[in-house]
C-alpha cells in the first residue's frame, strides 16, 4: 500500500504581505504531476488547507482545483482539517465530494472517521483526527469522561481510545497537532508554554501516523510518526531546508518504508549578505533567476554591511532585487545595539517569550508568577478567538 503524504498547504497565506499565491498554483502542479507519477493508493492532505479560517475567495478556488484534479486521478483523497483552518467552512460539500473520493474530515464529532483500503497484504484502516483542542472533545465525552481532559495531550489520547483500533490490522492515522520533542522552523502558531504538547506514545497502535502542524519534514518519536512538512518555505528562517512530499509504503504488518520526493519551487527564498555597493555589483548577482525584464525573480533578505545608512536603499536595490521582502544592516552600530542578534532571533520565538523579553528591558526584572499566569490566559484566549 503506497500513500502520499502531505500537510500545510496554507493556501492564501502571505509572506510579508506578499500574496505567494502565484507560487502555491506552482507548486500544486508539481504535486499533481508527482501523484500522476507514482500513482499512490491514497493522497493524505493533514491539515492547515488554509492559511486562514476566513480564507480569500482565490484560496478557495485553487484548492477546489486542486482537489479536483486530485480527484479525477482517480485515487481516494483523505483531508483533515488544522488549527489554521475553520473546519465549518472546510467541511462544506464534504458528503458530496466523497462520491468522488475525497474524504474530508473537518470537524471532530466523537465518532470513528475512517477508509480501508485493501492490497495483497489485507487491510489498512486509515484514521481522520482532525485538529483538537480538549474543549472539543469533552464536548463529546458524558460529564463523567469530560472532567478527565485538561490538556491537549489527554484529550488526543482520548480521541484515539474511542477509535478502538483493532492492533492485530495495518492501520494508518491522520492528525494534526505538536508531538513532544518536533523542531519548529518559525512560521508555525504555536501555543503559549507548550500547552498544546502531546506525547508520541498516544500514537503507539497505529503503523504510520501521518502529521500535520509543524513546517520542518521529521520524525518525532519514532520513525513511523512523521511530518512531512510545508510543500514552500513560509519563513525566512526555513531558507535552507529542501522541502518534499513524503511517501509511505506498507508491506506486511511491521514493514514501512518512507522516502522524500524533494520539491522545487517558482521563487526561492535568498538570505544575502555585503555591503551596497558589492550587492548591487552585477557580477555578485548574475547567476541569480532572473525574469524577462533581466530582474531577479526570488524573494530577498538582504543584510547591508555598509557603517553608513545608505539613502532610499530599499528603493535601490529593488531596481534588481524587485522581490526585496526583509532589508536589515550588520554594522558597528546594530552590533552595538543587538539589534542583528534581536532580528534574527525573534522569528524563532513564542509571543510569550517576547513579551517577557519586552517586560524585562522596560522593567528591570521579569515578569512575576502570576503575571505570567495572566499573560498566558490572555494569549490563549487571542489565540481561541484568532
């Protein structure tokens, strides 16, 4: 049984406020192209379809053409929805796609979600875990049951306790959420404290577990359970990772093999580094991509190494560098100050961190326990409410 697995399309999503739209339609027909090629049995879409729940109407049409196409290759599309998506909006149309082989699983109602499919091996049970938060499920649990889940962790090991997977079959799961100890690349909405963490070992019964959430393509946990990551780099910080589709086959109960199908996009993402006068020097970017009109098609974070400020410089440079998303100096002056350290580092970080950082520099101390108590409520709910 051969699966494609794929996740975190965020169709619609902006980087810098620069709609990557154009981008995404590329890179969805290079993942119609490798679905046409290998031929899998089933496409797993895990989550985060969109990039926002109210998602804008050419997002919409690009994934009902993807969807679409995917469909009339003739092979059963599983999709579940992430924490970025609104899974009301997703579910939308649900029963009548799945006449033509798209399963969506959008909104978690208790209920088992599943498709088996058959091969010379027997079956293989694949499970849709939409995204969860514990309010969801205790919404679906008896009042006793409901007052057990707390954490984001216990209500996910709920949700698969009520999917009573039977061991002794090849089973497969979909889902969407942070699984202890996975590497975050930046661009990814990660809850305040880590509250959203959950335990590999909830995922112990199934063969494959096929997550969605995190950008960066990895195994967390074991070798079975695995993000396979964005199929586009939405942060500069993600600038020099291949990105890939991953593939799954099953062989005999016990018998997986995985392999990454590299992925190349429209426009890369380019972190360059010199002063103006050498960046601008046409022997430093002639080997870059570069459009009909002879200017560089890829999109730019330059860091200008120049001790004076040079005037209108983001103006100038997108005289070449026309994709210029990020312009920042490395000089005396900003190493002085931090702020290369500061720019580079606050990617990476959570807004709770942030804040205590700001806290910090305003007040000479750190924020105190309850604070800190408050501060995470407060993002939480912002968070709840986005």
């Amino acid at each position: 049984m051969k699966l494609m697995h794929l996740s975190d399309l965020h169709l619609g999503k902006k980087l810098n406020e620069f709609s990557l739209l154009e981008d995404q339609k590329y890179i969805l027909r290079q993942l119609l192209a490798m679905v046409a090629a290998e031929r899998p049995d089933a496409v797993l879409l895990a989550g985060d379809i969109y990039d926002k729940g109210v998602p804008p109407a050419e997002a919409v049409q690009l994934c009902d053409d993807f969807l679409t196409e995917l469909a009339a290759l003739e092979m059963p599309v599983c999709v579940i929805s992430g924490n970025h998506d609104s899974a009301e909006r997703l579910a939308f149309g649900a029963r009548l796609m799945q006449s033509s082989g798209v399963h969506v699983a959008a909104c978690y109602t208790g209920q088992e979600q599943k498709l088996s499919l058959q091969d010379a091996f027997g079956t293989v049970n694949i499970y849709l875990l939409p995204f969860l938060k514990p309010a969801v499920v205790r919404h679906c649990l008896d009042e006793q049951e409901a007052e057990q889940i707390s954490s984001y962790h216990e209500a996910v090991q709920a949700a698969v306790e009520r999917l009573q997977v039977d061991a002794s079959q090849r089973n497969v799961l979909a889902a969407h959420q942070f699984v202890t100890g996975a590497q975050t690349a930046g661009s990814e909405s990660v809850s305040v404290g880590g509250l959203d963490n959950v335990g590999a070992e909830v995922f112990a019964v199934f063969d494959y577990v096929a997550l969605g959430h995190i950008h960066n393509a990895q195994n967390v946990g074991g070798k079975n359970i695995r993000y396979c990551g964005t199929p586009l780099k939405y942060s500069f910080a993600e600038w020099q990772q291949q990105k890939s589709a991953t593939i799954v086959e099953l062989g005999a109960k016990g018998d997986v093999q995985i392999r990454e199908l590299p992925l190349k996009p429209w426009r890369e993402l380019r972190k360059i580094r010199g002063s103006y006068d050498e960046i601008m020097r046409r022997s430093f970017y002639e080997n870059f991509p570069a459009d009909s009109d002879g200017r560089l098609l890829d999109f730019y974070h330059i860091t200008l190494t120049d001790e004076e400020d040079v005037l209108d410089a983001a103006l100038k440079l997108r005289s070449v560098y026309k994709n210029l998303l990020q312009l920042g100096y490395d000089n005396k002056r900003t190493q002085q100050s931090g702020e290369v350290e500061a720019d580079a580092a606050a990617e990476q970080k959570s807004s709770l961190e942030l804040i205590e950082e700001f806290y910090a520099l305003q007040n000479n101390q750190e924020l105190g326990q309850e604070q800190r108590r408050f501060v995470t409520e407060l993002l939480q709910r912002l968070e709840g409410e986005a």
